[in-house]
C-alpha cells in the first residue's frame, strides 16, 4: 500500500484525518512535499506562485469537502471500482483512449491501475515515464505534451 494511503488510514484511525486535510491549502501540501508521499519528484517548481495556485480553490475548511470526503471513503472502504456491463465494456473498447504513467508514482502503482486501463481499453496506449512521479505532468510537460498531441494526431 502507498504512503499516501497508508497516512489517510493512520489519520483516520487518530481521528485527525478530517481536521489535517480541511486545511488543505496548507496542511496537504507540506505533508506531500515534505514526505513525499505520493512522488511529486520536481520540487524545484514548487515556487509561491505555484503554492497560491493550488492554494486558491482551498482557502477554507468548506472548500476542502471534496479532499475530505474522498480520503474519507478510502478510510471507510466506500470506494469501489464500477464493473462495467458487456454493453459498456464493448462501447469503451471501441474508443481511443491513452494512459500516461510516471513510473516514480508513489501513490496510484501502474501494477494496479493499468491493467485496469488495459481491460477497458484493449486498444488504448499506454506510456509510463521513468522519473515522473505521481503529478507526472508537472515532472515531464513536454514529453506529456508530445504523447497528447501524438495521440490526438493518430486518433
């Protein structure tokens, strides 16, 4: 299990879970820096702008909801994947679809979630970058970039 997910069972468990993260224009960046819980590998971009950015839709406790409630139901086991019927698996099989991975994700591992992709996407690419973590985007912009614009042109 990730550190990511396994500090959401331990805060959950302290009863801290919710109090931490409705603070999370503070408290979950620091914990996700610090600790690196989740392979943000690219601290070097991690510059007062960038922190007021991803700071503006979390000023308050309210606007954390979202954050709350979703590390609430992993704690809880309320998450489930959805098993798609024949209809949907034959639909989804028949659209184009990509996954770009960074192999450092510390969070979501590539040995759990692309054969899932792989199942729903028999046809879809997948790329995993070495280095990239779990902001992958933010790790490789331009490789990220060249993958979407490849697979905009071939599909």
């Amino acid at each position: 299990m990730s550190p990511w997910f396994q500090w959401i069972l331990k805060a959950h468990a302290a009863g801290t879970l919710e109090k931490v993260l409705s603070e999370l224009d503070y408290s979950i960046l620091s914990t996700l820096k610090t600790l690196k819980l989740n392979g943000f590998e690219r601290n070097d971009l991690i510059t007062d702008t960038w922190l007021a950015t991803y700071r503006a839709p979390f000023s308050t406790p309210e606007e954390s909801i979202g954050g709350i409630g979703w590390a609430r139901g992993y704690a809880t086991g309320a998450h489930r994947f959805e098993v798609p019927d024949s209809s949907a698996r034959a639909a989804l099989s028949a659209k184009p679809a990509t996954a770009i991975w960074g192999e450092a994700d510390r969070t979501l591992h590539a040995e759990h979630f692309l054969p899932l992709f792989a199942a729903a996407f028999p046809n879809g690419l997948m790329q995993q970058l070495p280095g990239a973590g779990h902001y992958s985007f933010k790790d490789e912009p331009v490789v990220i970039a060249s993958l979407i614009d490849q697979f905009i042109r071939l599909t």
